[in-house]
C-alpha cells in the first residue's frame, strides 16, 4: 500500500523512521525553516494556521499530494496512532505504528480513527460549549443545515453522544479522504465568512480546529463509513488531575466557565 501518514509538526521534535511518515511544518509561510515540507506550497491555507490549526497541513495534503498515494493519514508530533498504551514516555514512541502496522488495520477497514474518547456525563454539545466560545459548533450546524440538510440527523446523533474521535487524527482511502476534505472545508470556509472572532485569545482562535474535531463523526455517521479504532499515545507526560479538575469545573462550575471566556474576550 502507497500509505503517507502527515506528521503536523511547529518545532523541533523526535520524529519516526518509518517511511510512511511526513513530517510536514504546518503553519510554515514566514517561519524559519526545520528542515521538514512546509504546508505553503502549490495551493495552500500555511497563513490561517492560528486559527486552522494542523488542519492547513490536511488542506495541503489534500491540494498537493501526488494521486498515486493510496491512503493519507494525520497524527500529531507529540500524539500517534500506537500498538499499546505504556506509562513510559520514551517507551510509547516504540509503539509508533509502522507500515506493516497500518497495512493490517486497512485490511480491516478503510479508515483508521482514534480509540473513543468518553466524557460520561458530557454530551458533545454540552463538552464544547462548555469549553469554548458557543458560536462555532452553533453556525456549524446551520451551515450544515443550508448546504448539505441531509447531514442533520447525523449531526443531532453525534452531538448527543457522550464519546467521540477526537484529535484531527485519522488515516483514509484516498477517495474518501478527499471527499472528507471537500465536505470539511467547504463547511469550514463559510463558517469562517460568518463567526466574528475579533478580540479571541489565542486558544480559542483556534475555532476552525476545535470544530473539526466534531465533524469526523458526523461525516463517518452519515456516509455509514466503517472503520478500525486504535489506540493513541501522547508522547510528553500529562497531569491527568489537572485536566480532570478543568473538565469538572467547565461542567458544573458555570461562573468559572463564563471567568474564563471573559478572559478570551479580553
């Protein structure tokens, strides 16, 4: 299989060996150079990375990736698709996939997602406006709604779900890959036309990305698309108490919640 795996990287980092990977500097145009492919060549988005996120180096591929490439994927420089979870840091990037390893799950299916990520007592509507500025997923679904009605029913099931695949993360056919891409940025060029984030700090002008997260599974919902869950590893140590206490305090803190978007108007 012709598998290229984008690695959406912004500085230096630990990148794997296998050739499937291409590490690809997002948000590349005025930066100084790493070293790696940059996002800003032939048709490209390099310069709506704050806002886009690894999402300008999806854009690219989708632009610029020659046809013969079977099946595209996108991982992130500190988070991969990974055989096992382990506690040791430096041990997880020897649980990196491989080629062989993505060519066993593609038998399976056509695309490869992220093992679900559960919030329990958050839906998926209620987890983002809980974490973010409320307006995007909102003039995402009414874009949806005006340009493609027959993804609302998909929509109102994933938003209630209490799980999904999160990260940007995932491999695909390559004819699906585009049609995801096509669907995703046409959602996301209009939406961009409409939200005002005049004023946003710089986490939450990373709109285009967070939305995204939660359109995976709509589109996957929609076109019945099977596919393989796998595991995902970070490769930095992470203080789950820390985003434990975040998590409940967006959920039943509401005062704490409103604190917060005051400071990303500020």
């Amino acid at each position: 299989m012709n598998i290229r795996i984008l690695v959406a990287v912004h500085k230096p980092y630990w990148m794997p060996a296998d050739d499937c990977y291409l590490p690809l500097h997002v948000g590349h145009k005025g930066k100084a150079d790493l070293g790696f492919q940059g996002d800003d060549t032939g048709d490209n988005i390099s310069a709506k990375n704050p806002h886009y996120c690894e999402l300008t180096g999806l854009y690219w591929a989708w632009k610029n990736m020659p046809k013969d490439v079977e099946y595209l994927g996108l991982v992130h420089y500190r988070r991969y698709f990974t055989r096992h979870e382990v506690h040791h840091v430096e041990k997880r990037k020897a649980q990196v996939l491989t080629q062989a390893d993505f060519e066993q799950l593609l038998q399976q299916a056509p695309v490869i997602v992220p093992g679900k990520r559960r919030y329990y007592i958050e839906t998926n509507r209620s987890h983002y406006n809980h974490a973010h500025h409320t307006d995007g997923l909102d003039l995402a679904e009414t874009i949806i709604h005006e340009q493609c009605p027959e993804y609302d029913e998909a929509f109102k099931t994933v938003m209630n779900r209490t799980w999904a695949h999160m990260f940007n993360m995932f491999v695909m056919r390559r004819d699906l890959f585009d049609a995801y891409c096509s669907w995703l940025f046409a959602i996301l060029g209009e939406l961009e036309k409409r939200v005002d984030i005049t004023g946003w700090n710089t986490y939450e002008s990373r709109i285009f990305g967070f939305v995204s997260e939660r359109l995976l599974d709509v589109w996957l919902e929609h076109n019945h698309i099977d596919y393989v869950e796998q595991n995902v590893s970070f490769l930095e140590p992470q203080n789950w108490l820390k985003k434990g206490g975040i998590f409940l305090k967006r959920k039943f803190i509401p005062e704490w919640g409103s604190q917060k978007h005051k400071e990303a108007k500020s």
